[in-house]
C-alpha cells in the first residue's frame, strides 16, 4: 500500500509539471482529487488494512494529497504568468479569503481531556512543584537512600544547597510527590488530579527525558479497592471509548499497599486475544492503596484514613488512544504528525 501511494504521488505530481494551460490542470485535478479520483480509490482501500499498517498508510494519502494540491497551484500560477497582462480588476463584493487557524498541540487537547473526564466524578486539578526536594520524591513516599529510582542515573538532581531537613533538590522523576503536599494541603476528603512534567534520564521509542503523569490521589475514611476499580473503569470508558475496561494486576511500588499495574483491554478484540495485542490487555500504568507509612507522613493516622492512588503517563494513553507507536514525534514538531490532529 505504501508503494501504491509514494507511485501515485510522483505519477501525479511529474504530469502536473507538464501540463501546459488550465484545461489539462483541471482535468488533472478530476483524475487524481475528483470524488472517484485515485486518492478516493486508494482511501477506500484503507479499511482492509491492518491496524498497524492502517495508521502510516493514512498520513501518506494525506501528506500526497497535500502535495498534488500545492503542485496543481504551483502549476497553474507558473502557467498565468506567461500569458499577456489583462486590466486588473476587483470585485469588493467577494469574501475574503479566511487564514489558516491552529489548533493545540495533541498532548495539551489530551491534558485537557484527561481534567474533564476526572472533573466530572468531583476529583480536583491542582499542580505541585516539578523541582521538588527528595523528601516529598522520595523519603516521604517511603523509599530509603539505598532504592534505585534515588540513583544520579535514575534521576535529574539540581546543583544546589541541600535542604538539612529535606535533602537535595530533584526534577520529579513522577508526581507522586503530589500526593505528600496534597496530604500537607487540605485535610481529609481529599479528590486530587495532579498533571504535571516529569524528568528521567531516557531517551527511545517510548521514553523522553521529559514527559507528563497524571496523579490521582483519593483520601478518606472507608476507601478501598472497589473504589480504584471503579475509577480506572470509569476513565477506560470515558477517555478510549466504549467497550473499553481495566484490570488491576498484583505489582510492587514504595509507596502503595498493595499495588497493582492497571491493564486496559485491546481495543481491537476487546481482551479476547489478537495477533496485535496477544494476551487481550495492554499495560496502562501503577496504581494502588496508599502505603500507612506514607499516608502518617503526609500528617494523616491510617487507622482513620485510607485512600489510593495512581500515576499513568500522558504520552502512554495518548499513544494507546491514536495508535502511536513512537513517542518521540510528540516532541519534534513535525507538521505531517499536527496535521492529523
């Protein structure tokens, strides 16, 4: 498929340079953008594609379709400026030609989808320092001097001054540390939606030095894991669409007890089992019952309270939702990506 297009894009684009009057640029036109044209014809084609190859093969069709269009205009303005000059004349009455309008960035349209799904259930965005002291990244979440995540390879530390009570300052590796200073913030009931940038050390096909979680924090007497079901099945349904449910499977984080990676069904054969996804499920992101320890730390006594907690990553659910396979465009700026968004 994606030969048939790159062919007919430079089929199309090598007669368009021939054409030698109007007609032949009309009549070009109607052969490869006409409604049975043969980008249509290929568009057609589309739905028979799999879902791997179906995502490529539309940003080409538009990218070609694109380019056709700037060839014909190209063409046709080369063509009327070697015929004799006429009179100019203007009609005052014509509409004006409209500018092109923008749009936000996919990340920013998904944040704000994300705040709204989460808005509706009565949990509240709030934002909480992205350079944080270790105590509220790490210490306070219950993770001790000697875990891994707490490693200068792990983690951005920032050349300055330790605090003697707090220790030194970090880039948040997550925003988990929300759920300290949340904690700090207001007393009990506590329905909090953290979204902010984090920073890690990485850098491939799913991971940048900086990117976004979403935390969400729920504090109050009598929670437990029904109510985090609840919550993750509410987003799946919400945020991808319907059909779409999670499943929470035994994990380990510091700072939750227990814990549990959250899985979401594929959304191509609904957790039955495909070639794409083979077992049914793709992984979404930790969640849990907050840690007694960190719940103490955060100024609240756990024989009273309890709560839970998750952090998924932005780019990880925008991905799944349209079928990326790459998170790095999200970050270049590459017009042929923001187009199709």
């Amino acid at each position: 498929m994606t030969e048939k297009i790159i062919n007919l894009k430079n089929e199309a684009i090598g007669n368009i340079l021939e054409a030698k009057d109007e007609k032949e640029l009309e009549r070009l036109r109607i052969l490869y953008l006409g409604r049975s044209g043969k980008i249509n014809q290929l568009t057609k084609e589309l739905p028979k594609l799999a879902a791997n190859e179906k995502a490529e093969a539309g940003r080409l069709l538009n990218e070609t379709k694109r380019a056709i269009e700037s060839a014909l205009s190209n063409q046709l303005s080369a063509i009327c400026s070697q015929l004799p000059a006429q009179k100019e004349w203007l009609d005052v009455t014509a509409p004006g030609i409209k500018p092109e309008i923008g749009h936000l960035h996919l990340l920013t349209e998904v944040i704000r989808e994300i705040s709204s799904v989460f808005e509706k259930i009565g949990f509240i965005r709030v934002r909480h320092p992205e350079a944080e002291w270790e105590w509220y990244s790490f210490e306070g979440l219950n993770m001790p001097a000697t875990h891994p995540a707490r490693d200068d390879f792990e983690s951005f530390f920032v050349d300055s001054k330790p605090n003697s009570k707090l220790g030194r300052m970090v880039l948040t590796p997550h925003t988990s540390n929300g759920q300290l200073r949340e904690m700090e913030r207001i007393p009990p009931p506590i329905r909090m939606i953290n979204i902010a940038r984090c920073h890690r050390p990485n850098w491939d096909i799913t991971h940048t030095p900086t990117f976004h979680q979403f935390e969400g924090l729920v504090v109050d007497r009598g929670i437990n894991i029904t109510h985090l079901k609840g919550v993750t099945d509410y987003f799946a349904l919400n945020f991808f669409g319907p059909g779409r449910k999670t499943r929470l499977r035994p994990f380990h984080f510091q700072f939750t007890e227990p814990s549990f990676e959250v899985d979401i069904n594929c959304p191509i054969c609904l957790g039955k089992g495909c070639r794409v996804c083979k077992s049914g499920w793709h992984e979404l992101g930790g969640a849990g019952i907050v840690h007694p320890t960190v719940l103490r730390n955060g100024g609240l006594d756990p024989a009273v309270y309890s709560g839970f907690a998750f952090g998924w990553g932005v780019e990880r659910t925008t991905m799944m939702k349209y079928s990326l396979n790459d998170i790095r465009p999200l970050y270049e700026s590459d017009l042929r990506l923001i187009y199709q968004f």
